[in-house]
C-alpha cells in the first residue's frame, strides 16, 4: 500500500433487522424494522459516534431509512436518500409472501435465471446487467462525493456485490457473482469498509479494508 494515497473511507452498512428478516419472507419495500433491529441501530450508531464521519447515505426503503436515522441522530449528520443504494429489486409479485409460498417461489426461480444471466431475458425485477450498472453508478457517485469519511446504509444483497465489483473487477460473471451470493453473509448492521486510493500514476482504486464487522452485537 506504499505505493497508493488513500483519499477516501466508505463505511457501509447493511440495515437493522426488519420484521420480514425474521418471519423470513419475501422483503417489501416497507419492512420495518423489528425490535431486534432497532436495538441493533443503535449499537452501530454508538460505535460510529465516535468517527468523523462528512456525510451519511441511505437507501429509502424504510429498513435503512429507520437504520440510517439512529446513525444521523448520533453522528449529527443530515441524511441524504439515494435510489442507487436499494437492495436488488426482485418482481413485485413476491412482495410479502412467504418463502414457502409455491407460486412466490416459483417466481423467485425464474427471477434468479434473469438474475445469474447476461442475456436479456425479459420479465420482472432486475436484471444482472442492470444490477452491474447500477454498482457501477453506486461507485462513481462515492468517488465523486465530497468528504473523506463516508457512511452508507443500503442492503445484504447490494453490499455483497459492490464487494463482489470491488474485488473481481471486470472479471466478474454472472455465475461468480453468484457464488459470491452464496457464500458470503453480511449481519444485519454489520460494517465493511472500502478505501479509494490514488497511485503514483494517479489511478484510482477501490480495496476492501474490513469485511461484515459486526462487534457491537456481541
């Protein structure tokens, strides 16, 4: 790292436990947060009362709404509400259902296939090409934003594939992001830190400084 100046810390944040975590089903967009998660909030809020933090971002489904207005509360910060932190956005068929709703399941399927593919299957929910857009966009905007220390409250699934971009690079695939999926968890409230780094050829770079830290829970 003797060769790179970092310029930037981001600080994200996977939500508090919502009341669809623990049933489990099929996350809405309103999922609040259970009191599970609401004490978990703040936890992490404490622990990053005490960082500098130059701007609070949040996804404005209303798990990392309620999340990210512990944080503002005790790092004193407005929050500003950005659409390129939701979580993947899945068929609004499955909204509220049951994981063990065959019809709702059934519809996941078919989603995952569009999900883990390149080529352009239509139906509903997000794409794997619209998913890598939008974590292209998520970055862009983190490099462009002003401050050094930034905090970011957003979702498992997204989390785990701005990780997934970070360290793959363009390497990534379909297929390996989901293997990616597969076999990496994020707590609820956990904290993975990225730094963005300049090199003497004033390239920039994004590295993964900590993983899913979740010791406030413990």
């Amino acid at each position: 790292m003797a060769d790179k100046v970092i310029l930037k810390k981001v600080y994200l944040i996977r939500h508090g436990e919502s009341l669809h975590n623990r049933k489990p089903i099929f996350q809405a967009n309103d999922a609040r947060l259970s009191q599970t998660g609401l004490a978990q909030a703040e936890l992490i809020a404490s622990r990053l009362s005490d960082t500098r933090l130059d701007s609070l971002i949040s996804s404005p489904f209303l798990r990392a709404q309620q999340t990210s207005e512990i944080i503002g509360r005790a790092v004193n910060l407005p929050i500003i509400f950005s659409d390129l932190f939701v979580e993947c956005l899945m068929p609004q068929s499955l909204s509220g259902k049951a994981y063990q709703d065959k019809i709702a399941y059934a519809a996941w399927q078919q989603w995952q296939k569009r999900l883990y593919s390149q080529k352009d299957i239509k139906g509903e929910g997000e794409s794997y090409n619209q998913l890598l857009d939008r974590t292209e966009k998520a970055l862009n905007y983190l490099q462009a934003l002003n401050g050094k220390n930034i905090a970011v409250v957003t979702h498992g699934f997204f989390l785990r594939t701005i990780i997934a971009r970070v360290i793959l690079g363009e390497t990534i695939k379909p297929k390996l992001l989901q293997k990616f999926q597969e076999q990496i968890q994020t707590h609820n409230t956990g904290v993975t830190i990225l730094t963005m780094s300049k090199n003497l050829e004033n390239q920039i770079s994004w590295d993964l400084a900590a993983f899913n830290d979740h010791s406030h829970l413990r």
